[in-house]
C-alpha cells in the first residue's frame, strides 16, 4: 500500500479510454485503496517477458454466516440469511424456506407454492432488469468503446430516450411493491414458514399482479427488441459475443423441470457435460454427492466443482471438472422454456449462436433477457390462477425436525441451502453453496484468459480493465453472496506487478463505472 | 445571492447491500432534497475517492449516513475519516447502529468461524487444511487478503455519532424524514435515533386487538400455529418484539403476518434492548409457581438469539464478556 505522499492523478474513463498511457512517464501513487473489503481483486503477475503469468480474482471478505445461525431457531433461516445479500434476498428467503419444509418434512398446499412463486417470478423480473439496464447492459448499449463517462446507467437512459427509461424505473417500484404485498417488504421480505406461507393471497393482491405482469411481458418483449436492434443487428458485437477471448468450455448446471425446462422455484438440477449431453440429473438432498468446494488461499470465496470428477484446477476443456451456473448455463442445461414467448427466443438464440450448447460467456446478456421474458410470463401465467386465492395457505408441520436442503435458482445461478437441526429445530450446522461461488472458478478463469489476451509486453492498455471486467460482468456476479460477505455491487481493482511482486500499475473502478488508474 | 448547497456523503462498511437499495428506493421521494443538497461522496454511485474527502476542509460535509458494521482496520479508518470531515456522523441502518445481523458472529470466536467455513463444511474438500488469509509463501507472496478481525462492532463502538437512522433496511418514511430533518433549520438533540420515540406497538395496525393483560402458558414459535392475520402477535404467543422496539417502519413485518423481530433497536429510554425485551416478554408469563414460570420461559428456544437478534455488538451483556 503507498505511503500516499505523492499526488493522486484521477482520470475519468473517458480520458482512460483516449491513449494507451494518458500520463507518460508521470509517476502517479495509488489513492489507498478504498472500500477493499467490498471491492473485486485483481492480481496480474508478469513473467520476464512481461507476459502475463497468471491473473487472480480474488474476494477479500467473509463474514461467516454457516457458524453464528448454529443455534438458532431453524424457522428465523429466510430471514437471517436474507441478509447475506440486500440485492437479492428474496432468493436467500426461498432457498431457506424450501429448506424448511424437508427440514419439518412437510409439503406445502399448491396455493402456497404458488403464491411463493408469483413472488419469485416478479423478484426475478426486477433482478434481471437491474442487471441488464444498470450494470450489464451499458457495455452493449453503448458500447464497450464508448467514452467510459457515458457508460453507466446515465448513458443509457440518454440512449433509450427518457420515456423508456421511465419505464425501467417505473416497473422496478412496482415489482418491489408486489414483493411487498405479499413480504412485508422488499428487501428482507418474510413471509415464507416451513409448510406455507405467513398470510393469505387476496383478490386486491391479485389484480395487482395481474396488473403489472401483463406490463412485465410487454416491458421484457420490448427489452429483447432493445437487444436485437443494438447488439444482435451489430456485427462487431455479435463477433465479440461469439470470439475465443470470452469462451469457455465447461459443464453447465440448472434447475429443470419434469420436461426438463428452465424453472426458478422447484425441480431437479441437471448438469450437462461441454458437449450438451446430460450428465447427471439430481434431487436437491444429493447436492452433497455432486458438488464439491475447494479451497484457494488467495480468495475468501470457495470454488466449486464437479465432485465425483475431482478438482482438476482452473481449466476448461476436455479434462475439466468446472461447471458454470446462471442465465447461459441454465439454457444449456435445459431443454427449454415452460412458456411460449420465451420459448421462440430460446430457438432463436441458439439457432443464432450455432447450436447447443453455447459457451461464449458474453451470451449471459441475451440468456438473461430470455429468462427475463419467461419469468413475466409465469408471472402472468400464476396470476391468472384462481387458486392463489384459497384458504389452505399452509401446513402446519407435526414432524420432529431434522435435516433438509432447499435449492432455488437464484438470478445469479443455482442456490442450496443445508441445515440439520436438534429435535426442538435448532441449527446445529448449516451449508451453504451459494450462486456465485458455482461460478467462481470460471469466474477465475475467464479473468485470466482476458488478461492474457489483452497484456502483452508489460503494456497495459487503457481499455484493458474494460474488456477483463466485460468478462465478469456478463456472470453478474455477487460477492456479497460469494463469500456470505459484502457487498452486492462490485467496484474493482487492478494491479500489475513483475515476478519480483513490484508493483507495476494499479487501475480502480468504482461500481459506477469509473475508473481511477496509477502507474507506479 | 447564491447559498451554498449543502454537502451530504454516503459511505457503507460491513453491510449486505440493502441499505443502499433502500436509498435507491427513496431516491424518487428524495429528489427534491438532492436537487437542494450536493453529494460529494458516494462509493457505489459516484467516482469520489477516500484521497477527495482527505483533501475536503474538517467538518465540511454537513451529514455523511454511514451504514454496515466495522470489521476491519480499514473500516474503521474511513469512519474516524468520515467523522472529522462531517458535521453529522450518521448511523444508517441495523448494523451501523448497533451491530446487526452480522453481529451475531460475536457469539463465536474468529478462529471457530474459520474452522467452520474453510475445514468443516460438509462439501468442502480441503485436504491440505489451506486456511485464505495467511501470507503466501511462493513467488506470488505479494497476494494478500484483508484480515478477517476478532469481532464484529457497531460504529459509536469506534467513533463518535450524533444520529442514528434505524432499521433493517430503514424504511422509506423515516430514511425521508432523517434527510429532511438533518438538512432543515433546527437538527434534533445529538445522539437522537431519527424515528419516532415511542415502541412499535403504538403504531402496529394491529394495536387495538391486544389485550390490556396478555397472560400466557406457552410461547409459540411461527410454524407452530395458524397465525390470525388481525390479532396482536404477542397475544397469540408469538415472539414478538414491538414492546422492546422503537416504532418508525410502520410495523412492516407484522403486515407481512409475522412477528417484529426488533431491527430498529429500543425506544430512547432503553438502553439494553435485549434486556427490555426479555423483561417485556416475562411479564406475560401467567404464572407465579418457579417450575412453571421455568417451563415457559423454555418454550423461548433461543433467548439470547432472538432478542439481541440485532443489537448483540452493541450490547451491555456482550461488552462485559469482553469478547
């Protein structure tokens, strides 16, 4: 860390984004690293060539929640984990209530499941246009060489035109406030209980959902088109999307389905090899038996893998046991979509990006806008289901607790959750494998292949920090959930340093986008 | 004639993200407010740096909201920060205020929490006991990680505050009416929680079913009972909080039908929410028989869990262990 004698030279990504090197021969000192417990690392060690040797990803931060819920009530779960994320704790709720109900071996009525999914579905649909419009999108929408102060959230309401962008902000509020109808409200909601739900759906509930959903299928429908005419109707894009440099291949996980279509809130997890062929298809209680973590000193966050094939490291391939979750994952891993609408586009995307499976890691964007469609449309699909509305709402539990595993898909890939509890249901151990940290090690991956693909010669390029974060990015990761840490955003550092571990420059975004660059 | 704008700053610390959201949320309702105030510090949100408010004069920024706890030297070192450059060093949010969630890991030492995560976990394959954290010893031994610390504190346990927003998140209503307050002409009495000085009950929509006396035999845990939508929690046996907790949030999580679990601390006079609450809830005990009184009180599976479910850092109890 510098002694922060020297001046600090701010530039905004615009000027990043002008010349290799905006301020030639100054030496500038890193402004201390703020923030670095929520920051994303970055660590590029050069060999003497000053080729890059390895590139690190690393998550500095942990908070421990598998110790301090043992011995709490096994019903405070959904909402004691909720605050694993604020960004997505709908998500964690679900997973622990779902847990609940094999931990109390009860089956919740139909009426509560599906009042738990109309809930998630529109959690869903507000999640997936956080990400594409405020963090995500704005590489597509205005392009990953566009001036880096335009970049953000900003630039694409300039882009879009005000109105469309009211609509972003207007379907966000109301979605949040379904959540809230049901939850209490929307960040930390609580109405899920082993067996059921906390209160009964009403007809005034239902015509709001009703209301908005119709509205989400139109407000999605008019995202894929924003898509289509931005990025798929632009070569160069479509030729970034499609290159090596954002490729890998690995095994693909997702919740199915009895028909083996994408589904959010229940089913069986399937896992397809890098060939799309299935590979296993498991309960949530077996989660054990196929998932495994393993452990890198340099990272709060544990790395998933496939278990019965063993840690085989960060490599992709043939010899892999790495496999990937989240939108472009659960599209391989599926056969397809449970509504119509949805259902063209997922022909449509594989038709474009020649065959199944896909595994360029950029097509997350367009799969994500795919489950953006399919979740508005169960949304309306549920509340058009006069059953929402019935008495039994819940099943009081009368078994001695025990053990359970609930998995949900959260936005951000496949969520477990694990307890066992005493006779009188308190937690004496919980596990959780939490989405994001499915993703770590291609995460890592990817991280490493951009890096090696874009330093050379110890040069780094102003645009490089860009184009590494475009390849983590497009997983919308969270290492707030990673590592049961914090935050939810991720702003980000760089560094670069030769063999001897000096450090050669130093690059800092901030979540909005900005970047701050030091050159030692 | 110009008056300069005022300056207001938002910083977060060990936080999960909901607090920011919660900003997000108000930021509509806010408008006004931020059109008449500048914000010159805003990590998640704006490209203002630590170096920026070094350089700004002490005391310059009228009010920063600094949620999330304190875990590391870092941490701390942006609150002292934070503090001599603001007027108003604001608690934002649970775990600013009193610890949080998070807190609850003061329960457990640090080395346990480790063990737990890293060597236990039952899918967890760690043959070689690798423990992140610890200085590597290869060629890359430049490659570090912020050091996970012994406990989990709230922000007056570090630096000096002078108001305190509560909640987890805080709620739309009093997250408006804290900026309004701190930007208008007449800032409350330092050290003032920026909510309403009155327990939850008094606002609970369902104050009217609760009895005068409530007299129980049991505690009932939420999955236990069909729970009626319109009676006072706490008159059906539930768990809930609302005595022992200061009003503000209108009461959501009972209008999702469950129990307050006391995010938004104790009302002022309280200084030991945990103890208030075990006070509160042992006063419904319809018993006057030792054994009896014993056997209810177990039907509370876990005390200290449950009523310093938010608070534990910030408690007298757990400061007195000295953990």
């Amino acid at each position: 860390m510098p002694d922060g004698t020297m001046p600090v030279q701010k530039i905004s990504r615009q000027s990043a984004g002008k010349a290799n090197d905006p301020y030639p021969g100054r030496r500038v000192t890193i402004d201390p690293v703020t923030r670095l417990e929520g920051h994303g690392k970055i660590e590029v060690f050069l060999d003497d060539a000053g080729e890059v040797d390895r590139a690190y990803f690393q998550v500095p931060e942990l908070r421990g929640f598998e110790k301090f819920v043992q011995g709490r009530p096994v019903e405070e779960m959904p909402q004691i984990t909720s605050r694993i994320c604020g960004v997505c704790p709908t998500a964690h709720h679900m997973a622990a209530t779902k847990a609940l109900d094999a931990v109390y071996h009860v089956t919740p009525p139909e009426t509560a499941k599906k009042i738990r999914e109309i809930v998630y579905s529109a959690f869903m649909v507000e999640d997936h246009s956080l990400h594409f419009y405020y963090l995500g999108g704005p590489d597509f929408v205005l392009g990953p060489d566009a001036p880096a102060a335009q970049r953000n959230i900003l630039g694409v309401i300039e882009a879009v035109g005000i109105e469309n962008a009211k609509k972003v902000i207007s379907m966000r509020r109301r979605l949040r406030n379904l959540i809230t109808l049901v939850g209490g409200k929307p960040v930390h909601p609580v109405f899920g209980l082993p067996g059921g739900v906390a209160k009964r759906f009403t007809v005034e509930m239902q015509s709001q959902f009703q209301a908005v959903a119709e509205d989400a299928v139109a407000f999605a429908t008019f995202t894929l088109d924003l898509f289509d005419d931005i990025v798929l109707n632009n070569r160069a894009y479509l030729d970034l999307i499609t290159g090596d440099d954002y490729s890998h291949r690995t095994f693909c996980m997702g919740m199915v389905d009895d028909a083996n279509r994408v589904n959010f809130y229940d089913g069986q997890i399937r896992v397809v090899t890098p060939e799309g062929k299935e590979w296993k298809k498991f309960k949530a209680n077996d989660y054990a038996s196929v998932i495994a973590e393993h452990v890198e000193p340099w990272s709060y966050a544990k790395f998933c893998y496939l278990k019965p094939l063993g840690w085989k490291g960060f490599t992709d391939g043939d010899d892999t046991s790495i496999y990937s979750v989240a939108p472009l994952a659960r599209l391989n891993a599926a056969d397809g979509m449970a509504t119509p609408l949805a259902q063209k586009e997922y022909e449509r995307f594989f038709a474009k990006l020649g065959g199944k499976p896909v595994h360029h890691t950029l097509a997350n964007h367009w799969a994500r806008l795919i489950e953006l469609l399919y979740a508005a449309e169960r949304m309306r699909e549920l509340a058009a289901d006069s059953q929402l509305l019935e008495p039994e709402y819940r099943t009081l539990p009368t078994a001695t607790p025990t053990e359970g595993v609930g998995v949900v898909e959260a936005p951000r890939g496949t969520l477990i959750h694990h307890y066992q509890t005493d006779e009188h249901g308190l937690v004496q151990r919980a596990n959780l494998i939490v989405a994001t940290q499915n993703n770590a090690a291609r995460i890592a991956m990817s991280v490493d292949k951009a890096a090696k693909g874009l330093i050379h010669r110890g040069e780094v390029p102003a645009g490089v920090l860009n184009k590494i974060e475009m390849a983590f990015r497009a997983y919308d990761p969270c290492n707030a959930c990673a590592t049961h840490a914090l935050p939810g955003s991720m702003p980000l550092v760089l560094t670069v340093r030769n063999r001897q571990g000096q450090l050669l420059a130093s690059l800092t975004r901030n979540s909005d986008g900005h970047i701050l660059k030091c050159i030692q | 004639m110009t008056r300069e704008k005022p300056k207001i700053a938002f910083y977060w610390c060990a936080s999960c993200g909901g607090c920011e959201e919660a900003v997000v949320d108000v930021a509509e309702q806010i408008l006004d407010v931020v059109a008449a105030a500048d914000i010159v510090f805003w990590p998640v949100a704006l490209d203002f740096k630590r170096s920026d408010v070094e350089q700004m004069p002490d005391g310059s920024i009228l009010a920063t909201f600094l949620n999330g706890a304190i875990r590391t030297s870092e941490q701390e070192e942006m609150a002292g920060l934070l503090r001599r450059k603001s007027k108003y060093l604001v608690a934002f949010g649970s775990c600013s205020h009193l610890g949080g969630i998070p807190g609850l890991a003061n329960f457990f030492t640090r080395e346990s929490i480790l063990q737990a995560v890293y060597f236990d976990a039952p899918t967890t394959e760690n043959p070689d006991r690798v423990m992140p954290g610890l200085p590597l010893n290869d060629r890359h031994g430049e490659l570090t990680l912020p050091y996970f610390s012994d406990r989990v504190r709230s922000l007056d346990q570090v630096v000096e505050v002078d108001y305190y927003v509560p909640g987890c998140p805080p709620q739309p209503k009093i997250v408006t009416r804290a900026v309004l307050t701190l930007l208008g002409e007449h800032p409350p009495t330092k050290g003032s929680v920026l909510a309403p000085d009155e327990a939850l009950c008094t606002e609970c929509p369902r104050k009217d079913s609760k009895p005068d006396k409530i007299a129980l035999k049991a505690f009932r845990r939420p999955q236990e009972i069909q729970i009626d939508e319109t009676q006072c929690l706490l008159a059906q046996g539930l768990l809930c909080l609302g005595p022992a907790t200061r009003a503000g949030c209108e009461a959501r999580c009972v209008e999702g039908n469950m129990p307050c679990t006391g995010c938004c601390g104790a009302p002022g006079r309280v200084r030991e929410q945990g103890a208030k609450a075990l006070s509160a809830i042992a006063s419904l005990i319809d018993s006057q028989d030792e054994s009896e009184i014993d056997q209810i009180l177990a039907t509370i599976p876990d005390p200290a869990g449950t009523f310093y479910r938010y608070s534990l850092p910030a408690s007298l109890i757990h400061n007195k262990r000295g953990v």
